[in-house]
C-alpha cells in the first residue's frame, strides 16, 4: 500500500471509530464532463480526507488486502449518482 492509499486508511479507519461505525457508502456523482467527484458517507455524514484523488480502484485494493469488504451496490437515488456503494471495515491494522 502506498503512502497515499495508507493516510485514506488511517484517516477512515479513525473516522469510522469517531462515528461508532464501521459501514460507509462510497458515492460518485457526475456534476460535468471530466467532473465526477467522490464522497464517503458514514451515518449519513460526509467524511474529509487529505487525499482527494481517491478512486473505487483505491477502495478495491484495500478490499484485495482484506482492510474492507463489499456489501453491496446500491440504486442511484439522485441523477448525478453514478455509482453507490456499501463496504465495511474488516480489519484494524495490527489485530
């Protein structure tokens, strides 16, 4: 794991923790052409990370290595929803 993939984990794993919960949905919406952001959702609320030029392929990896798991995808509920998706944290580093 690089060192940006490494700082997004630390920095949802401690979020999570804040939020008494280890399920997130992780949402991109399509606001124009080459303008697609992402967002993390915990108990409905937007989370902030340090990198922001995180991608499902990040996420993917960290369910490769066993960090997360895939729930499931969701049904867009907006029009500029692309993509919803539920994972959950599996894992703590170090346990």
């Amino acid at each position: 794991m690089d060192k940006r993939l490494s700082l997004f984990w630390n920095e949802l794993l401690a979020q999570c923790e804040k939020h008494n919960s280890f399920e997130f949905i992780f949402k991109i919406e399509y606001w124009g052409i080459l303008w697609t952001p992402w967002f993390i959702y915990v108990n409905d609320e937007s989370l902030k990370f340090s990198a922001n030029d995180l991608n499902f392929n990040d996420i993917e990896i960290l369910i490769k290595n066993g960090y997360i798991e895939f729930v499931e995808e969701l049904l867009p509920t907006d029009n500029i929803d692309i993509e919803i998706k539920k994972c959950r944290i599996k894992t703590k580093p170090g346990s």
